[in-house]
C-alpha cells in the first residue's frame, strides 16, 4: 500500500529532466515521467524472457540509450511477439541512431533475474547477469525507463505499457476474510454460551 501511494503520488508530478538524475532515488521516483536527450546503441539490445501480452508468449525489447551527459539506461520500448519457434527470432524494429528526446517512466523493478542468455538478439550472454548494470558490460544505472514517445515519429513504444493498477489488491480481501472470521467466531461463542446456559436451565427444571 505504500508503494501504491509513491506511485500514485509520483504519476501526478512534474516531469523529470537530466539535471534532477544526481543521486536520484529510483524507488521514490517509481513511475514518475523522465525527458531525456541523447541517442540509442541499436548494437545493444536484449530481450527480456517469459512475458505476456494479451495471453502470448513473447519478449520485452531493452535497448541502451545514452544521454548527451553521457548517463546510460537500459530503455524498455515495448513488448514483442516470439518466434514461430526457438531457431526463428522475433522481429524487432531498430531504434533510430540520431539524437532524440524521448520520455519515459522510472521503473524500480530488477529485471536481472529474468535476463538469460538472449540468443535472439545479442548472443553475448553466457549467464545470467548479476544486476542491470552488467548487461553486456555496460555501466548503466541499477534502473531501467518504459518508453512512452519521443521526438521521431518513426519510434513508439511496440506495445502501449499500462499503469499498476492501484488498488489495495489480495490485501483488502484478506483482511474482510479475517474480519468475516472473527465476527463468525464470536456469534459462535454467543451462540454456544446461550445453549449452555440452556441446557442448565432445562436440567434445574428436572
């Protein structure tokens, strides 16, 4: 719930530039709007396994961007559909080389874990990288952005990427489940208290 609440606040606030990146917090900043200039390296790229889109399998494209500070973000520009099998590689649009300014979202989330080995796109991967900022080598910060729109009309996010849902989720339920528990036990003591207290009227009566 307090996550939901940064993010909740952070949708609402201005947009970020490069002069606020000095010691950001990615955490406080989650979701929050970034415009940046610089330049995409298409020869860095890498696909991220194992996600959906609509009930199909697919991929996410990170592409590394270079700001004209020279600061480096892993940018995620969307979701792909795979291969009609493993030997065949998703299609995947290349990012323009020319300086362009693009607006993304801060994402805090470690995709680390679920970038292996992409034989699709770089094969340079051996072993699953300890943290983003060892992908191929690259010094990148420990976050990546979600593409929204830039400046050339040519690149667009591949799949529009939704907001969280903001809700209080299983959480909620599970504390009327609780509460629905105890206003169940104690009409159960009541109850039970009332037929004891019965059942010694009945046998006094006898």
């Amino acid at each position: 719930m307090a996550t939901n609440k940064i993010i909740e606040a952070n949708l609402g606030r201005e947009t970020l530039t490069d002069l606020n990146l000095k010691n950001l917090d990615p955490i406080a900043n989650q979701w929050r709007e970034l415009k940046l200039i610089g330049k995409f390296s298409p020869e860095h790229e890498e696909l991220v396994r194992n996600r959906y889109f609509q009930g199909q399998y697919g991929f996410e494209v990170l592409t590394l961007f270079t700001t004209a500070n020279g600061e480096k973000f892993w940018v995620d520009r969307g979701w792909v559909a795979a291969g009609p099998n493993a030997a065949t590689p998703p299609v995947v649009q290349k990012a323009p080389t020319d300086q362009i300014e693009i607006i993304a979202r801060i994402r805090s989330e470690n995709l680390s874990r679920q970038l292996q080995g992409s034989f699709f796109v770089t094969r340079t991967i051996a072993v699953k990288p300890a943290n983003m900022t060892k992908i191929q080598g690259v010094s990148a910060e420990a976050y990546y952005l979600d593409l929204i729109k830039s400046s050339d009309g040519s690149l667009k996010p591949f799949t529009e990427i939704g907001l969280p849902e903001l809700t209080n989720g299983p959480h909620f339920a599970y504390a009327l489940q609780w509460l629905a528990f105890a206003v169940l036990a104690l009409i159960g003591r009541i109850l039970l208290f009332r037929e004891t207290k019965r059942l010694s009227l009945v046998q006094l009566e006898i």
